[in-house]
C-alpha cells in the first residue's frame, strides 16, 4: 500500500513539474558564418579550425565551445549560436593564431577572418640597428660632478 502512495505521489509531483519545465525561457539563436582568408593575396584557407566560445560577462570564456573546420573555399557555419557574447578563435598551420570577441545580438552574422603569416623572429645573433639614446635623459656612466 506504501509503495501505492509512492508512485501516486511521485506521479503527482511530475504533472506538477512538468508545466514549469516546459515554460522554460526561448533564447534567441543565430547563424554565424565564416570566412578565413589569407591576408596577403585573399585566397580561402582550408581546414582552418574556427572554435567559439561563450563568454560572461566578466570576460571569462566559459566551458564548453564548438570547433568548426573551414571548407575548401574557407567557409565554415554553424546554426544555434546563442545570443551574447562569443570568443572566436582561428587556428591555421602556417599563419598567426587569430583571436577576437564579437556580440551576437541578430538572427546572422557573417565573419571574415584575414590570417596572417608569423612575423620575423629576434635573434641576438643578427646585426640590429643601434639605438639612439635619448638626449633628454643623462648617460648612466656619467657620474655626478
């Protein structure tokens, strides 16, 4: 008879749950599209990875994300991003990692990303131009007199 009660109990809590969890709060949702080009010469770069994070409103990027490799002609989409803002991240073998913040605030955003080949690195083993001292500032093996 207990285990009766139990299950009618039960029941009666999940018919009285059941309208709060279907009145849950729709959020807006959007299509972001991509295109990852090269910056010198704007050719597509394929099989760029483009991830996107959310982040709050403290800046933090938050857990979970999605990655999304580009196409051959460096396009890449994804339907149900959520409105607010994300941190999107592009990621090519042979190019600057690219990184930005953008507010998704409508139904469809398109993206161009312009990667970047790295920079010359220093080497302390080169000849580098020698600096000018400033002539404001007195020379640091000067003593004073």
């Amino acid at each position: 008879m207990k285990l009766i009660r139990f299950y009618i109990l039960l029941v009666f809590a999940m018919v009285l749950a059941f309208p709060v969890a279907a009145k849950k709060k729709h959020e807006p949702l959007a299509t972001v599209n991509f295109v990852v080009l090269r910056d010198e010469n704007g050719k597509p770069i394929r099989n760029a990875a483009v991830v996107m994070h959310p982040v709050n409103d403290d800046g933090r990027q938050q857990r979970g994300g999605i990655e999304l490799k580009t196409d051959p002609e460096g396009k890449a989409n994804y339907d149900g991003v959520p409105y607010g803002k994300m941190r999107v991240q592009v990621l090519a073998p042979g190019f600057q990692t690219y990184g930005d913040d953008y507010e998704i605030s409508q139904p469809s955003i398109d993206l161009t990303i312009k990667m970047k080949r790295p920079g010359k690195q220093y080497s302390i083993y080169e000849e580098h131009p020698v600096e000018k001292k400033d002539e404001k500032t007195p020379d640091a093996e000067k003593k004073p007199q």
